[in-house]
C-alpha cells in the first residue's frame, strides 16, 4: 500500500467572499474547419481555453497567437478574441466559461496581470489539466445525478488552482506596444464596424494612405482591416444567434447588412454552416 499525504493550504487563491461559478464547458473537436466563434467579448466571463490536441492562431486584444498542444488561452472578461483563425489544420479544444472570478491580486474577471502574456505553456501540468477537463465533461453528461453540480464545481475550482500556480510563474511579458498608428485605426473601426464604412472611408477620417493603413494595422493583428469588420460583424452576430431570438433578417441588420442574403453567404463561408444550422446546432 502506498500512502500520500497533502499539506493544508493555508490560503484560498480567491478574494474574501467570492466564489467562482461554472457558466459552461464546450469541447470543441474540428477536423479542418472553423472553430465557430468570431471576434466578440464576453463583459461577464472569463474564459479558459486548453488546446488538447494541434494548432492554431488566435487574436486577444490587440495581438495575434500562435497557439499548439498543450497551451492554454487565458481570457479575461472584457478581452475582445477570435480564435482558430486559420482553418487548415485539425483542433481539439477545451473551453469553460467562469462568472463570478476574482482571483487573489488580479482585477475582478481577470486571469492575466497587466502586460502578461495571455498564451501559456501547460508544460508538467498538462496531464492534470487534460485530466479535470475530461472528468468536467463526465460531470456535465450526468447532470441527473445528485451532487453532480458540487462536484463540478470543486473540478474547476482545481483547475483554476493549477491555472493559477502557472499564473504566478509566468514572466512573459507582452510585444512591445509600438503600435500608436495600429492602435488608433483599431479603435475607430471597433466604434464603426456595424455601418457602412470602406477602406477609403477609414483611410480619409484618419488622414492616412489607404494602403499604408492596411499594412500597419495587417502587421499589428494579422488582419486585413476589411477582414476585421467581417470577424467583428460575424462575432456580434453569432452572439445574437445564440443568445436572441431575433429573425436572421433582423440580425443582419443589426450587424452592418442590409442584404440578408449576402450577409448569409458571408456567415456561411467564414463559419462553415449558415446562420439558421449554427444556431440550431448550438442550441441542441
């Protein structure tokens, strides 16, 4: 026989009188396609995201990610995101949702210290992550079971123990923010992305060359800034799709398209499936 003993912690990584709570978990396996989840924030949520198996690209505020096994994406309410950004390449991926975060030291909803990366290695851990992610899925298919919701919510609250030890370790610190030019065009497209703006438009309300605008701002997030209008319009509309009730036409509208035909041939090609199976799909 072989006996472990642990020592009693003697500090809770959590805020006085705040405790976390399970808001989802998706397990996401693509072979070759889209991750179905555009540009968008969660104000809300903090989200954790483990790449289980390949790679891929991701954007976090005002950065882009080469992600791959292994790595975790700490998202921190609020932090606007896109992830799988190319679609060559087969993922499998854990997502959960958290509400109520406040962990010791950090802004409430934040899982990253200012100028932090966002993107870490799971290195020795990865095992134990992999591990309580897949006994959350057990968990969350036996949903008929009593106490099966406590027993989630002590899963997380141990994930978010490793997460938080990786947390403390990590020393990377973020690109250096020479990014004024690149920062300011992102800010005047995130205030119009939903009406009807050009190139053209952009380059003139900035006072900027239309093609040196798009080579800044393509060099800063990896998108064509037309490419990013799409991403953010699609992102909002996915949300409405799943979180509305809201006719398809109705959508579009609220999206910056006046056709919604056109805006369903742009959501097709860009996520896989049109808005109406996406939305089905989801709410299965």
């Amino acid at each position: 026989m072989t006996q472990y003993t642990f020592p009693s912690p003697d500090k809770s990584i959590f805020e006085l009188n705040t405790q976390p709570k399970i808001a989802y978990l998706q397990h996401h396996i693509c072979e070759h396609t889209v991750l179905p989840q555009g540009l968008h924030t969660h104000q809300e949520l903090a989200e954790i995201i483990f790449i289980e198996k390949g790679k891929s690209k991701c954007m976090i505020e005002n950065h882009s990610y080469s992600v791959q096994e292994g790595d975790l994406l700490l998202l921190s309410a609020g932090n606007l995101h896109s992830t799988n950004l190319n679609n060559d390449v087969a993922l499998q991926s854990y997502l959960i949702g958290i509400k109520n975060l406040h962990l010791k030291g950090f802004p409430r909803g934040a899982l990253v210290q200012k100028n932090r990366c966002p993107v870490l290695p799971s290195n020795h851990l990865f095992p134990c992550i992999q591990q309580l992610f897949a006994l959350l899925e057990l968990f969350a298919n036996q949903t008929d079971r009593e106490n099966i919701a406590e027993a989630a919510q002590h899963t997380m609250q141990a994930l978010l123990a490793l997460v938080y030890e990786l947390i403390q370790n990590n020393t990377e610190t973020l690109p250096g923010q020479n990014y004024s030019l690149g920062l300011r065009i992102k800010e005047y497209i995130d205030e119009h992305y939903l009406e009807d703006i050009k190139l053209a438009a952009i380059a003139k309300a900035l006072h900027i060359n239309s093609y040196y605008l798009s080579h800044t701002f393509k060099k800063m997030l990896g998108y064509a800034p037309m490419q990013y209008i799409i991403q953010r319009r699609l992102g909002e509309a996915q949300n409405l799709l799943l979180t509305t009730d809201l006719t398809i036409t109705e959508i579009a509208l609220r999206c910056g398209y006046n056709n919604s035909n056109y805006f369903q041939v742009i959501f097709n090609k860009t996520v896989g499936m049109p808005p109406g199976k996406y939305r089905k799909s989801w709410r299965s």
